[in-house]
C-alpha cells in the first residue's frame, strides 16, 4: 500500500520531489562579486543561518563582525564590518556571493572563502578539497543575513 502511494505521490507531484543538486563550488558563478543562482535550489532557513553564524566551528562570522542582534554572544569581532543593517546595503545576491568567496568582490579582503573547494598554500590534508560551509549553509546563512534590517 506505500509503495501504490508513493508512486501515485510521484506520479502527481512529478519532478518536484526530486531534490535539487547543490551547485559545485568549481561551478559558482559571480557577476561582479554577487551569485546570482541560489547554491541549492532550496530556500534559505534564517534559523539555521543565525545558528551557524554563531557556531564557532562553522561561519564563526562574530569572530570578525560585530551584529547588535545577537547580545547574548561575546566576543563580537571588529576586523570586518558590523553587519547591523546589512540586508540594507547588499542584496541577497551580493550576500551570497561575499559568503561564498568575498574575494571576488572585494579583491584585498582577509574574509576567508567559506564555499570554495581550492586548497591554498597552507591548507591541511584533511581539509584538501572541501568548503568550509555547504552550499545550504551559505543559502541560510544569506537569510539570516536578510532579516538583519532597520
């Protein structure tokens, strides 16, 4: 009986249950700095975008940017800056594309590229090929990023 409706499920809903491919970070385009394709095809959670904002151990983006909207962390960093009104001055676009690989906005930055799988001269073995976020990281990184206005 599942497997009647989940065909049935398949057969009515088509292609949509097929899960989009995230974009290869070989693959990302920038026009002017900014990506203008999602990475994944699937929306941003602004939740989990504030979650690895703050973890430590993934964007660790407070080690660096001051953000008045999350007093109960420590520490906020003052090397880039506040990002208090950002979704203001940067479009959703631009956002994903200064996460992704800041670089290619801003050529002299120190911002790490968070989605670019190319080892530097220093990079670890363990570390060799991957990103720092995932490509679904980035998306909900950029909506939290977008709910920081006036």
């Amino acid at each position: 009986m599942k497997n009647q409706l989940l065909a049935a499920l398949v057969v009515c809903v088509g292609p949509t249950l097929v899960a989009a491919e995230d974009v290869a970070s070989s693959d990302v385009v920038f026009a002017d700095g900014a990506v203008l394709a999602s990475l994944t095809g699937v929306a941003g959670d602004a939740v989990a975008g504030r979650a690895a904002f703050i973890n430590r151990k993934q964007g660790n983006c407070l080690a660096c940017h001051m953000n008045s909207e999350i007093p109960e962390q420590s520490f906020h960093g003052e090397v880039g800056p506040q990002l208090d009104y950002v979704s203001e001055r940067w479009t959703a676009e631009e956002l994903r594309g200064i996460v992704s690989n800041a670089k290619m906005m801003f050529p002299d930055t120190i911002m790490p590229a968070f989605y670019n799988g190319v080892d530097a001269d220093r990079t670890l073995k363990k570390f060799a090929g991957k990103t720092v976020l995932s490509a679904q990281q980035v998306e909900d990184i950029v909506a939290y990023l977008q709910t920081l206005s006036e």
